[in-house]
C-alpha cells in the first residue's frame, strides 16, 4: 500500500520526522517532488541527520526514490550519500529516469532573478529549482535519463547554454563563466552519468514503484514544502515550482491517482504557523526584517515571537534563516484538508508552545465584513484579511519524554483541549502528535500501515 506525506502549511512542518516514525515498516520512500531546496531534520539513535535530497528513509535502511516530479542536483546527491556513507550508513537511492537535472547556470540564474522580483520574490533558497522547473514547462530541459546518452547530452547542452548565456550577459551583464560553458558542463555532468551508471541508480520510476507494489511492498510517498506553497493551490507568487499536495504524488512518481488514492494521506501539521520568505501573513507575531510586509506582522507580540521561535528552533535547515512565526491558522488547514483529502493528521512542536499563559488561533478572517473559513482565492486578498481569533488556555512545560512513553493520557488537559479542537475543525483523526524532535519523542495512536 502507500502512505502520503503533505505538508499542511508553509513547509517545515516536520515532514520528515514523521517518515522516518513510520519507516519501521516502509520498503520504499519515494520523493515526488522538488529539490535540494527541502531540508528535512531528521534524529534516529541519537544522531542528528540533514537531509536536503536524500529521501529520508535512508538513514533508517530503505529504499529511497527521487521521483520524476523531482529536480535533481547531481552534486548534491552524491555528497549526502558520500556524507552518509562516512557516518556509517549505506543509502540505496534510485533516481528516475524523467526526472529533470539541475545545472549551475540554473542557480547563477535564480538567484539574480529572484533579486529583480523585489517584493514578488518567494524567498527561493537560490538553488536553481525554479529555473529548472521553468525550463521543463519551456521543454527545454535535461532529464537525468539524457545524461546516460553523452550524444543526447551534448546536443540538448548546445541547444540551451546559448540561451542561457545571452540572457546571463545580455540582460543581466553578467561574466558567465564556467556554469554557461558547454564543455565544462558536458565534462561534469558526463562523469556524474559515470557514477549513476555505475552504482545502477536510473530507474523507470512508476514501471519500477508499480513492480514493488504488485510484489506487496509498503510504499511511503514523501512531499517537500506545504500546501499553501503549491503553484496551483498556494498564495500565489509566493510559492514554490511545483505540486506539493498529494496529486503531486501521482504525477510526480508514475502511480496512477487511483492507486495513491486507495493508500492514507497524512497531513502534517506543526502547531503554530511557521515561513520562510515574503508575502502575507494573517496571523504573524512579532516582524522579521527582510521577509515581513511592511504594514504586516504584530510588533507588539515579538516577546512571544522570539519565545516560539526559540522554543521551536525556527531557522531554516537549509538557508539557516530566521522563520516568520504565527498562531495556528485554521483557513489555511482547511484549504489544505480539502485539496489533499488528509485520511489523517500529525501535529507535531506542540512542546514549543509550552509556557505561555494563553494562546490563540486564527478561527476564521474576516473580509470585507464578511466571515471566510477557507484561503481566499489570490494572495492580494488574503492579504487583506482580518484574522479572527480564538483564545486558548496555555499549558506549562512538562517532562517530555515522560508524555512521549505515557501516551495521549498524559498531555496535559489544555494541551488536549487544543488538539480536539484541530481535529473537530478539520474533520479528520489525529494520527501522531510530536512533542519533541526524536521518534521517541512522538506519541503514536495510529499506525497508517
């Protein structure tokens, strides 16, 4: 069977911990879209891994698949799998024929290109994702089944790096070096064809995953980001390259919709409201500079900003950047809970919200004098709405790890009260709740496998 991993929000929601929770009983992980762009923290034995590619069942053993959704950086892959392999593991990861190749010249190009987007800028983490996915729509990208055929690659290298250089020189007057020549890139890029060659790691990605689900394997379908970053289902520009919700994941690895469908979908769920990157934020506390609107944000609730933010450790894993932090946004979950079809949740932090007297959650907004429980349908307008807020009871901090080993029980009565309160609202039953970052840290009432 499959089993869905979605962010329900603005990505960082812990997608990755609650992986590797359900691994025990994972064969395959399969990423199914995006690229090193997607950091996921993960702790297994006391070790602490950061994985920005590599699916994150491999520090647990399994079988990780980039899907064909996915842009690759060569690169990048094979120095997490050599980092791996020096920390004692021995990560089997498979790369999809279709799956589009990320060069340096897509990463010269994004970051020059988000700094002329000025205040439309996404906050991209200047790794060339979306400059890939642009030249994939554009059909003139390389997929990393082109890199096997040293023909193919050299002809598909001529037809694009002119365009590329031009635009490099032409509009930004830029010194195009070594990421716009074709015989560096044919060099480089052919002896990162060697390797996947030799360690047998292009796969046919839907014809390999259907094999492995026909022969009864337990597949776990692992998204990057968060709904609301969606291209076609996010706060528009403000958004990342491609599908993070769950119809990504058929697109994205090969597997029919029907055949993700019948499988779970778990919607993770970080307690409050976490960004990276510019654009509106109903329920924003405090401001941080550089990312938050300027007639955004709470100036007065920077205390309790700077307390989540401490409490949660809200920094980027991959930019290493302060994250903008809210209060719970409910019409965000529930645009998330209808266009992914959760079959269940995880809320995860809900330690970091521990101490405060009281804390509240964005029931509702209020637009033009009217109530809407949903996203509206462009970001200007939900940039306009009014947060309405309902108030609960804080609980103080615990023994963690004590909760963790006693179970559901031993939260504390507030802290349930709130967790009721998200489950009712969306409709759907609380799968696992988080409360620290270790998979003992997690308390388990449903197994989705």
């Amino acid at each position: 069977m499959t089993v869905t991993i979605v962010g329900s929000q603005l990505g960082d929601e812990g997608k990755g911990g609650i992986v590797d929770l359900y691994g025990g009983s994972v064969d395959i992980v399969v990423r199914y879209q995006g690229g090193d762009n997607a950091g996921h923290t993960v702790v297994h034995d006391g070790e602490t891994y950061k994985l920005s590619l590599v699916p994150s069942g491999a520090v647990r053993g399994k079988v990780g698949v980039l899907g064909n959704g996915c842009v690759v950086n060569p690169k990048t892959l094979f120095e997490e799998i050599d980092t791996l392999r020096e920390r004692g593991l021995e990560p089997d990861v498979r790369v999809a024929a279709r799956a589009h190749v990320i060069f340096p010249y897509h990463r010269v190009l994004d970051g020059i290109e988000e700094e002329a987007k000025e205040d439309l800028a996404a906050g991209t983490t200047g790794r060339g994702i979306g400059p890939t996915y642009e030249d994939k729509a554009g059909r003139r990208g390389i997929r990393v089944g082109d890199l096997l055929d040293s023909e193919v690659l050299r002809k598909r290298l001529e037809y694009v790096v002119p365009q590329k250089r031009a635009l490099a020189t032409e509009v930004y007057g830029l010194d195009p070096g070594e990421a716009f020549d074709i015989d560096h890139l044919y060099d480089t890029y052919h002896t990162f064809a060697q390797r996947l060659a030799a360690e047998n790691m292009v796969v046919n990605c839907g014809e390999f995953l259907s094999s492995q689900l026909d022969a009864d394997a337990n597949i776990m379908l692992e998204g990057a980001q968060g709904t609301s970053i969606d291209i076609d289902h996010g706060i528009y520009p403000y958004v990342t390259s491609s599908n993070t919700t769950a119809g990504g994941a058929a697109t994205g690895t090969g597997l029919g919709p029907s055949v993700v469908g019948r499988g779970e979908v778990v919607g993770i769920v970080k307690a409050y409201l976490s960004r990276v990157g510019t654009g509106p934020l109903p329920t924003e506390l405090g401001r941080v500079e550089g990312q938050t609107p300027a007639d955004g944000g709470n100036p007065k609730a920077d205390d309790i900003a700077t307390y989540i933010r401490d409490a949660g450790g809200e920094y980027g894993t991959v930019t290493g950047r302060p994250r903008r932090v809210g209060w719970l946004d409910m019409p965000m979950l529930r645009h998330a809970a209808r266009a992914n079809g959760f079959t269940g949740l995880a809320v995860n932090h809900l330690d970091a919200l521990a101490g405060l007297d009281e804390l509240k959650v964005g029931h509702a907004y209020e637009l033009d004098g009217e109530e809407l429980l949903s996203l509206p349908t462009t970001t200007e307008r939900w940039g306009e709405c009014e947060a309405i807020e309902r108030t609960f009871d804080g609980w103080s901090d615990t023994d963690w790890n004590a909760v963790a080993e006693e179970g559901y029980d031993a939260l504390p009565g507030a802290a349930q009260t709130y967790l009721n309160y998200i489950s009712e609202e969306l409709s759907t039953p609380i799968y696992a709740i988080g409360v620290g970052p270790g998979r003992d840290q997690t308390i388990v009432l449903e197994a989705p496998f």
